[in-house]
C-alpha cells in the first residue's frame, strides 16, 4: 500500500502534524543584529506553514554559540518577542514550529561574541567562517566540568524560552558537527574524563543535554538531530559507530517527538556504520519515529516511507525555491529548482 505523505500523522498524544513533509531547519543569517528575526522571516516561514512541521532555522541558545552571522538567538527578550511573532503567523495559519536549537562548539568564532571558543577538547578546525572567509577559526578551549554543566543549563533555557515564544517544541541540534556531534566523535573529543573515551561517556553530554530539555518542556516536545556518519567540519574514526550503538537505544527510552537524521545526501555511505547510509544505520538501531533527509525528491521520499526506511521527510533546498512546495506537489506542479544564489532572499 502506498503512504499518502500528505495525510496526518500522529507523533504522539499531544501532536499531530497535517502531513509528513516537514521544512528541514535551513540557516538564511537574516535575523537582525541583535539576533531577532524580522518582519521578513516572519513573512518567510507564515507561506509554508502548510508543512507538516516546520522546523527552524539554527537558533543559538546563548552568545558563545555563534559561527555565522546574523543567526538568530533564543536567550533575550527581545529575541523570544521576535520569534513570538513567527509562531503567531505560523499558527494562525493552521502550521505547527519546532525551535532548532544550536551551539556550533569549535567553529563558533570570537569576533561575534569576544570570549572563549567551547568545545569538548582543544581540538581546532581548519578553514575560516562561511560568508566571512577572513574569518580564520581558533583552537577552542576544553570545556571543563563547570563550562559543561553551564552550557547544559543553558540548553533547557533556551527550551523554555522556545516554548515562551509560542514554538511547539524544540529539536536540539545534535547534528553536522557542531557542539553535541562534537562529544559524538573521536576527531573532536580526546577527553579523559566522564565526558570521554568510552561510549557510555561520550553519550553523556548528549543524554544530559536531551534530560535537562525534557525535564522543562517534555519528551512529546524534544526532538534531536544526529549525524552518526561524520561528513561536516568532522572526520570519521573506526569507534564512532559503537559511541551511537550505545546513544541510540539509551534515546529509545526517553520517548522523544521524533529523532532526525542530519545528512545533506542520504545515498551517501559510511565505513566508519559499515557502509551504511546515516538513515539505514539509524532505522537498525532506533525503533522511534525516524525523519528521513538528504536529497529526496517528493517521489523518492514517499517510496523510502513506504519501504520504511522513515517515517517522515524533511524537505530542505526545494523548500527554499518554492514557499508553496506542499501545493505544487498536491496538485502535481513542477518545482522550481533550487540555486544558491537563492540565499540572497527570502522568498
Ligand atoms: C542546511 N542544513 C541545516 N541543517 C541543520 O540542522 N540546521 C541548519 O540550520 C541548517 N542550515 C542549512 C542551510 C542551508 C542553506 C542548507 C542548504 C542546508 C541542512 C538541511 O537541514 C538538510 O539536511 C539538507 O539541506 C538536505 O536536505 P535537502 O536540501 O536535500 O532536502
């Protein structure tokens, strides 16, 4: 039987979504200066609310989380006043908003907030800031054992804060190697505390992370991105897979919203999960409800649910060219195809 991507779909008992085509959460750098979203993003994100769920552009939970500019914030009044105007729009047009919460770890950069770099160890990356290559990144400091606890109370805050601004929940942003994914990983984390070296530990930020945000807001409400296969500003290492064989069963128990895989091609495979792709490894290690991503079109993405490798698809890159993507494929349109050049505007 085929599934209709464009029926509902009950993600537990307290949220039920109008389709299975959710808006990947896509970074544009347009919120103003001080990090508020604008009447433009507004604007933005009220012409898709046709998604089944859309989730936000990377939001950052405090000002050392920042690597781009003009990502927006979750930490200030003004900034959840901002936001709170985006939920508005979005609802009263029928839609349902997931915050994305974000620290970006070893590639936040200085120059936006005039501090330390945080990471798990103080391991560097090569390369400078996107949009602002003179932008060279800096070898990050350690976090120690007071800076982790800070940035896990800093996590459920920004939770809170999601929900204050009118969000429906939050997906933690445990993706494309930023912060949580650097814990995740053997290339970034070289700890030799209980934050390091054996699975169980290097779970441990993740887990304690996922806790502190279900402990305020709920686990119907929490959702978290991961990208098991490391493929951004992150190399693979032979022990990753057994760090996630031991993360995805210990998330299993804490009945999440939904677990998102973070990939931009899903065709891609990696050795370090026995050739596997992202999404096949973590169906086989995760009985929840998985949202597929990563290059599908509307067609691949209805056959890859109905082969159940997922449960639902995140739309990103189509998403961008066409504002009223679920109309166009309802009634059989052709899409506008997505160029970078896109990024200029929000359409
Ligand atoms: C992204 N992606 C992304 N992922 C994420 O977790 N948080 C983010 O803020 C962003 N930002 C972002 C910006 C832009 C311009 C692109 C193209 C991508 C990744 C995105 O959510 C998705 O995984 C990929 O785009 C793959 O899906 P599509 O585009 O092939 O449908």
């Amino acid at each position: 039987m085929t599934t209709d991507l464009l029926s509902p779909f009950k993600l537990n008992d307290s949220i039920e979504l109008q389709n299975r085509v959710l808006m990947a959460p896509l970074t544009r750098c347009m919120s103003d200066d001080n990090l508020v979203p604008t009447q433009a993003m507004v604007d933005y994100y009220a012409r898709r609310a046709d998604a089944g769920l859309i989730i936000s552009e990377a939001t950052i939970i405090r000002p050392d989380s920042q690597g781009y500019p003009n990502t927006p914030g979750l930490f200030t009044s003004e900034q959840i006043q901002g936001w709170k105007k985006v939920t508005d729009a979005v609802h009263e047009k029928g839609g349902k908003m997931f915050a994305q919460l974000w620290h970006v770890g070893r590639v936040a950069h200085p120059h936006f907030f005039g501090g330390d770099v945080l990471a798990p160890s103080a391991i560097g990356v090569e390369g400078s800031v996107p949009r602002m290559r003179e932008l060279t990144y800096v070898t990050p400091k350690a976090a120690t054992i007071e800076d982790i606890q800070g940035l896990i109370a800093d996590y459920a805050k920004a939770a809170e804060n999601a929900i204050e601004a009118g969000f429906d929940g939050v997906e933690i942003h445990g993706a494309n190697g930023y912060l949580i994914d650097q814990f995740l990983h053997f290339a970034a984390n070289q700890r030799e505390d209980q934050y390091g070296q054996t699975p169980e530990n290097m779970s441990r930020f993740a887990l304690e992370v996922v806790d502190a945000v279900v402990a305020v807001i709920g686990a119907d409400k929490t959702a978290l991105r991961l990208s098991p296969g490391a493929y951004f500003n992150m190399t693979e290492s032979d022990g990753d897979k057994a760090v996630f064989d031991y993360l995805l069963p210990a998330l299993e128990t804490r009945n999440l919203a939904y677990l998102h895989v973070g990939i931009f091609d899903d065709s891609m495979r990696f050795a370090s999960l026995g050739d596997k792709s992202a999404s096949e490894y973590m169906r086989g290690a995760y009985k929840g409800t998985l949202v597929g991503v990563g290059s599908y079109s509307f067609e691949s993405a209805n056959q890859a649910i109905d082969n159940n490798q997922f449960d639902l698809i995140a739309i990103g890159r189509p998403f961008i060219a066409n504002p009223d993507y679920i109309s166009k494929v309802k009634n059989g349109e052709t899409l506008t195809p997505y160029s970078d050049e896109m990024l200029a505007e929000l359409i």
